[in-house]
C-alpha cells in the first residue's frame, strides 16, 4: 500500500495519540483510585482501635470463634463494605466471618499492620484475605490480649459495587472523553502537518515538472522567496540553485553543440572551396599539358600550391583549436621581455606589410617590465593578430603594435586602418565561426585560438571601439621582482 508522507505521519501520530490518551486515562483511573484509598483509610484509620475498644470486652469468652463470627457479623451488617479479621501475634487469621469457601489466606502479612500503627504514609495497602493477590487498604489495632483487630475496609461488597459503577458510568466518561481528546488532537494534527508538508508537496511538483527533454530544461516557475529558516525550506532553495546552474549548463552545452555543428559546416564549405579549386586546376593541368603555354602552366601551379597552402593552414588551425579546447595544452609560464618579442613578430611581418605597402610603427614606454606568461603562445597570439591586421588592411595603411605599462601589468594593442568590424559582429568575433544568413559570423579560428591561448594565460583578448579600423587589446602580467629579466626600454 503506497501511502504519502502526510499520510504516514497522520497514521503515525493517530497512534501515539491513541496510545497516550489511553495511559492518560488509565493514570487518571489509577490515580482516582489512589485517592480513593488514601481517603478511605485516613478516614477510617481509628475504626479498628475503636472496635478493640468497645465490641471485645477483656474476658477471653469474646474472643471464642462462634462470639467472633457473631461479632464480625453484626459489625458488617452495620457496614457491609467491611471485612473484620482477628490476627494473632504472627499474623495467622484466629476469627472471621466469612463465608464457606471465600477465605483464600490463613494469615496476613504484619508488616504494613505495622507501618500503619505506627504512623505510616498511606495509602498502605494490605494482604486480602479473601484473595491470592489482591492488597486493600485497611485498618488495623493491637489487642491487649495480644494480636490485632484488622479490618479490609473496601471487602468484596465494595468491589462488586465498584465494578458495577465502573462499568456504568465512570468507564463510559473515561471513554468518550478520551474518544473526545482524540479526536480533536487528531484534528488538530492532521491539519498542523498539512500546513508543515505544503511547501514539501509544492516542492515535489516541482520536482517533478522539471524535466529535461526536447533539447532544453523545462522548469516549474519558481515560488516567492521563503523567509523562514526550516530544513523544508532549505531544500527547496537548494534545489532551485541547482536547478538554475543545470538549466545554465544545459542550455551552454546546447550552444556549444549547435555552434559545433555550425563549425563544421562553415569548415566544411572552406575546406570545399580551395579543395575544389585545387582539384580543377590540377585536372586541367594534367587534360591539357601538351597545349597550355608554360606561363598557363605555371600560372595554374602556384594557384594551386596557394589553395593547398591555405587547406594546410586550416587544417593545422583546427589540429591547434582542438588540442587547446579539449585541456591537450597547457601553459607554461616564464618571464621574457615583450618588447624583444614584438620586435621578433614584427620583423616577420615586414616584407609581407611593404609588398601591400602597409606601414609597420610600435611604441614602447620607457622602463617597460618583464611579462610572465607562455612565450610560445604569446607570440603565436601576436601572430596572429598582425597578420589579421595586415590581410584585412587596404594598402597605404597602418598597422600599430603600441605596449604600455597598467596597474603593474602589460597592455598590448594592435590596431589597423583597415575597413573594421560591423556592429552585427562584434559580440561574436571571439567565438566558433558558423554561416547565418549567407554570411559567416564570427572573427574565424585564428581569432578564435588566440582567445584560447590568452585564456590558458589567464588573459584575455578584448575588441576597443576606435573611429577607424579595428583596435584589439589584451593584458599579461608583470614578471615578480628580482626575477633577475632586466627592465627595458627601446623603441622599434
């Protein structure tokens, strides 16, 4: 049988109810029941001294058993509630007056006889003689003759009555009120847990609507924050922060998945393009050898060299994109001087910027520190930016390479004069280029690489609105002081 947490704690609770409002009236009857006796015996604690008193006289003739037996009689049909007893010294039973067959006892036990002559808290209860078990409250006196008079002052009479009147009224009040009590606590905390298990349940259904399926998160909407402090509420604000960091990741990991797909569709088409090129000047080539003139010949070799230069180039680019996204590189930082590297990369680019007829100019501060960072990666990201600068300049140009010290770090820049950046596109020249609308978006994989590599840095490159051209930026830090990297400065 499946029950709900509600349920389980309303079933549970219903029991301990029951349970408690049963020893709770069976203390009330027993603690009634105490006081019962307690009053009885205060009351009737002289009733023994008084028959020794004036019932037996001195002479021995009222104490023969037929006198006794007469004696008893007459006391209890004056009091029909007690039970009369002549005890001797030892507690053995000498006189009574009960009928054939009722007395169980032939002798009592005269250590409460005792506690009660001699002043005794009460209630103190005694053996009944006319049970196996069964203690009474009693009174008790000593005789002169020796012995005791002990007197059961609630005898089978009583009891009979007792039960009787129990059964007839005072059970049935017992009962219903304890039916009562129970049922309103049960009430009471059949309602306390449903108000305690509501957030419970509410945070179940959300639970359960939040699914993931048809390629994104599908999340209940999220309830007004809670003020108080319980564990239930807790939960639930863990569970909504959960909740958001995997709606987040889902829906990064469907970004990065569909900009993979577009990524290989977009390489896709420019690996097609000079594959398709290569291939039909090389099948031109190899068709019409014997009538191509030798500068035809050429002409349609050094194309095809470039278009194989330029699938070479793109596919070291992605060889070097997937390493570094997939953790296959990793930095390894060490101080060098900036200024001696931009030289380096400078001097590269010098024949290829005056064949456009591009002008090359660097600025250096003096007392430029030493950077720490991965001196291969940095130059490849220099690289790279210079030569995306000089392809994408018109001739008579510029293309700068300025280095500044910043807030104990070191700023590179480089900016062209060259048609710049749309607006469209800014916000995704760092990304995975992809096709959208015709057109591809994003800065291509060298941009993309650098990002990567400045990243491993703990840099990154970051796109500066100029007037004219495109300025992009990125800082390395100060190499520590004392490295033992001299300070320079020196102007390009």
């Amino acid at each position: 049988m499946n029950l709900s947490l509600t349920q389980k704690l309303a079933g549970v609770f219903a029991a301990l109810l029951l349970a408690c409002c049963g020893a709770s009236a069976w203390l009330q009857v027993r603690a009634n029941a105490m006081h019962e006796k307690e009053v009885v015996q205060d009351i009737s604690r002289g009733l023994a001294a008084y028959i020794a008193r004036t019932a037996l006289r001195e002479d021995q003739s009222a104490l023969e058993p037929v006198a006794l037996r007469r004696l008893f009689g007459e006391l209890m049909v004056v009091n029909p509630s007690v039970e009369v007893y002549l005890l001797d010294d030892q507690g053995r039973i000498h006189g009574h007056d009960a009928p054939a067959g009722h007395l169980v006892r032939d002798r009592v036990d005269l250590a409460p006889v005792k506690k009660l002559i001699g002043g005794g808290a009460l209630p103190i209860l005694g053996d009944d003689p006319r049970s196996a078990s069964a203690r009474k409250v009693f009174s008790a006196a000593p005789l002169r003759q020796g012995g005791y008079i002990y007197v059961v002052l609630q005898g089978e009479a009583h009891d009979r009555l007792a039960a009787q009147a129990s059964r007839n009224a005072v059970m049935r009040t017992t009962l219903w009120s304890m039916a009562l009590v129970a049922a309103l606590g049960l009430a009471a905390g059949l309602a306390a847990f449903a108000l305690i298990t509501r957030p419970l349940r509410r945070l179940t259904l959300r639970i359960s609507q939040f699914d993931s399926g048809g390629g994104h998160v599908v999340r209940a909407d999220r309830p007004p924050e809670s003020t108080s402090g319980d564990e239930i509420a807790a939960l639930d604000a863990a569970f909504s922060q959960m909740a958001g960091r995997i709606d987040t990741q889902w829906r990064a990991l469907a970004q990065q998945d569909q900009e993979r797909r577009d990524m290989v569709a977009n390489i896709s088409h420019d690996l097609r393009t000079p594959l398709t090129s290569l291939h039909g000047y090389l099948e031109t080539l190899s068709l019409k050898a014997d009538v191509l003139s030798r500068e035809d010949r050429q002409r349609y070799l050094d194309i095809a060299l470039a278009q194989s230069a330029k699938v070479g180039r793109l596919a070291q680019a992605l060889f070097e994109l997937a390493r570094l996204e997939h953790g296959m590189v990793q930095a390894a930082p060490e101080d060098f001087s900036m200024v001696d590297l931009a030289q380096d990369v400078l001097e590269k680019f010098a024949l290829p910027a005056e064949a456009k007829q591009l002008q090359l100019r660097a600025g250096v501060p003096p007392a430029l520190p030493a950077v720490r960072a991965d001196l291969g990666m940095i130059e490849r990201v220099l690289t790279n930016l210079l030569d995306n600068a000089i392809r994408h300049t018109p001739a008579g140009g510029t293309v700068e390479v300025d280095l500044a010290a910043q807030d104990g770090k070191v700023a590179v820049t480089v900016r062209d004069t060259g048609p710049g950046i749309p607006p469209a596109l800014r916000e995704s020249i760092f990304q995975r280029p992809f096709p959208s609308g015709g057109a591809h978006r994003g800065g291509g994989l060298g941009l993309l690489i650098v990002q990567r590599m400045l990243q491993l840095n703990g840099s990154q490159v970051r796109l500066v609105d100029s007037p004219v051209g495109t300025t992009l930026c990125f800082v390395l830090p100060a190499a520590l002081k004392g490295s033992g990297l001299a300070l320079r400065a020196a102007s390009l």
